[in-house]
C-alpha cells in the first residue's frame, strides 16, 4: 500500500510533470535559495488529510494516550501534543 502511495505522490509532483511533458527545467539564474523556515507543528486540518491508521501511528510514536478514539479525535490530539 505504501509503494502504491509512493507512486500516486510522484505521479501527481509538479516536478514530474513538467519533465513528462517536455518542457525545460528552469533555473535558478544564480539566485541565492531561499532560507528554510522554522517548520510548525501540524495543525489539526493538515492532520485530517491523514488516515486514521497513520494518525494512529504517528499517535504512538508521540506517546498520546487513550489512542483509542475517532479519527478527528486523534487528528486533534496529535495537534495539541505538538
């Protein structure tokens, strides 16, 4: 399942796309990158997109307990725990 998530991730990345359909990579012209931002936790929308069981996952690996609920239920404890 996760080989097949894999698949539909790079099949839908714009990166992908463009050089599919033969158009030329841009470049850069010697612009300097830009700098990386502080990254936020998730919030509780972000995690919905989620299924519940890889909210489940990332629930057990954060240590949330009484895991045993719905899926925006986990969606939202994840989002306070972070």
């Amino acid at each position: 399942m996760e080989t097949l998530r894999a698949s539909v991730e790079r099949a839908r990345s714009p990166k992908d796309t463009a050089e599919k359909a033969g158009t030329p990579k841009k470049t850069g012209g010697g612009k300097k990158p830009a700098a990386k931002k502080h990254t936020r936790a998730p919030d509780a929308d972000s995690l919905r997109s989620l299924t519940k069981a890889k909210l489940y996952e990332k629930a057990t690996k954060a240590g949330v307990k009484g895991r045993s609920m719905t899926h925006d239920q986990l969606a939202d404890a994840l989002a306070k725990d972070s």
